[in-house]
C-alpha cells in the first residue's frame, strides 16, 4: 500500500479510473483514523489517550495496485471538493440499470 499525499492521491485515482475505464472496478474505502499503526494491547487500555485532532484515511484499489492517503480535518474541505469534482467526471461510464415497470395488481375476483 502506497501512502501518498493528498493531491498525488487525486492525480493516482484520476489515473485508476481511466485504466479501468474499458473494463475493471476501482474500490475506494473510507475510514476514520487515528494516526496509529500498531493495534493497541488488550490487558492495558490506554483510553485517555484521544487524537489532536480527527483524520480520515481513504483507500482505493482496482486488484492490483493500492494507494491510500490520510486528510487532516483542517485540508477536508478543500480535498472533499477536489475528490467530487474528480468522481463526477469519472463516472460516465456507468451503466443504466433497466427499469422494470410496475405491473397493474390484479383485482381479487369477487
């Protein structure tokens, strides 16, 4: 897994979405994070120990490449517009799905 900033992030999945484009998925993950690594004992709970501040850690995959990113609460506004803008232009190429019309319920014979 590649941890990137946040614009090398954008310019990555930018480049995921069009080498899937003809065929493939691209997964995109979002969690909240805390700035650990290493999953924290059971016997000793630290629960006092809270984050300066909140963080969000994004992932995304097509199956054979991982990158990932982690944006502070201060940058969220700018990267949440930046990643929309990027979505909107890279979701195209969705199928529609075929709506089936609703058929007219039948009368109970009297």
């Amino acid at each position: 897994m590649v941890l990137l900033e946040s614009e090398q992030f954008l310019t990555e999945l930018t480049r995921l979405f069009q080498k899937c484009r003809s065929s493939g998925s691209v997964f995109i993950t979002l969690k909240k994070y805390d700035g650990r690594t290493k999953p924290t004992p059971r016997k000793s709970s630290v629960e006092g120990l809270e984050p300066a501040e909140n963080k969000c850690l994004l992932r995304a995959t097509d199956g054979k490449r991982k990158i990932s990113t982690v944006v502070s609460s201060k940058e969220v506004n700018k990267f949440q517009m930046a990643y929309s803008n990027l979505l909107r232009a890279n979701m195209d190429g969705l199928k529609k799905r075929d709506k089936k019309s609703k058929s007219k319920k039948t009368k109970p014979a009297q």
